[in-house]
C-alpha cells in the first residue's frame, strides 16, 4: 500500500520547476509593471483577458490572487509538457535551455496567437497593455530558461 510521502514525491518532482518558474515569470511581469503601467497590471490582466473580472486600473485582491493563481496552474502544466518533451528527447546540456526558449516561444504564439485571439478577441488588448512587448518577451524567455535549469536532471 502506497503512503502518502510515497505519491507525494512525484508530484513535488514533476509539478516544482514549472512553479518555480512561473513564480520567477510572475515576478518578473510584476516589477515591469512596477516601473511601466501597474505592478498588479499582468495578473489582474488575466482575469479580465477570459471575462472573470472587468477591466480597471485600481487594484482589486480578488483579480490579482485569481490571475496569479490561474498564471501558476497553467505554468505548472506546462512545466509538466515540457519535463515529458524533454526527458523524451534526451535533452541535457545546453540543449535543454535551448530547448526551454523555444519551447516557451512557441506555447506563447499558440496560446496568444490560436487560443486567446480566437476565444477572447474583444478582451486580448487588455492582455497586451498590462505590460510593454519587451518584458512580455524577456519574461516569457526567462520563464523557458527556469524551467530548463529547474527541471533538469528531474527523474522520470
């Protein structure tokens, strides 16, 4: 019979570098708001991007805690992609980073470009004023990077 310690290591395995690594994305969108629109601009963008929350530019707890929590659910199941793509691949070295930036590249293109364009055209641009291209792109990357350190050397 398996105990609780023993499901638990798995889990903490293969769900921590895409944590770790949307908590450093995260962080990162955070301090560029800081210094460009709103620190609480992205993960409030979130919200309002799927039509959980209206648009505004105080701060509102509940649209903050609830896009931080669905940033990090979706970075921990794309942390999950890319541990199984990559282990799959044999990837190691520095091609487990390379591996990270294209990776994460190409996620943003087909869940910007594909999904949010086609299931949220009239709400996108908030997405896209909640942080200026240059720190949605270095964030993004860093996110790909993260989760490349983070996740390597993981056992399957």
């Amino acid at each position: 019979m398996q105990t609780y310690t023993d499901l638990r290591a798995p889990v903490v395995t293969w769900a921590t570098p895409g944590l770790v690594a949307g908590a450093a994305f995260l962080g990162f969108e955070v301090a560029a708001g800081a210094f460009t629109t709103s620190p609480w601009a992205f993960p409030q963008s979130i919200v309002q991007t799927v039509g959980l929350g209206a648009p505004t530019g105080a701060f509102d707890l509940i649209q903050t805690a609830l896009g931080s929590g669905i940033h990090l659910a979706f970075s921990v199941g794309l942390g999950l992609v890319f541990i199984a793509l990559s282990r799959r691949l044999g990837l190691a070295g520095w091609r487990i980073f390379v591996a990270g930036a294209l990776f994460t590249w190409a996620e943003s293109a087909i869940s910007i470009w594909l999904v949010l364009h086609s299931l949220f055209p009239a709400t996108l641009p908030l997405l896209f004023a909640a942080v200026p291209f240059w720190a949605s792109f270095v964030g993004r990357t860093g996110f790909g990077l993260v989760l490349a350190y983070v996740s390597r050397g993981r056992p399957c």
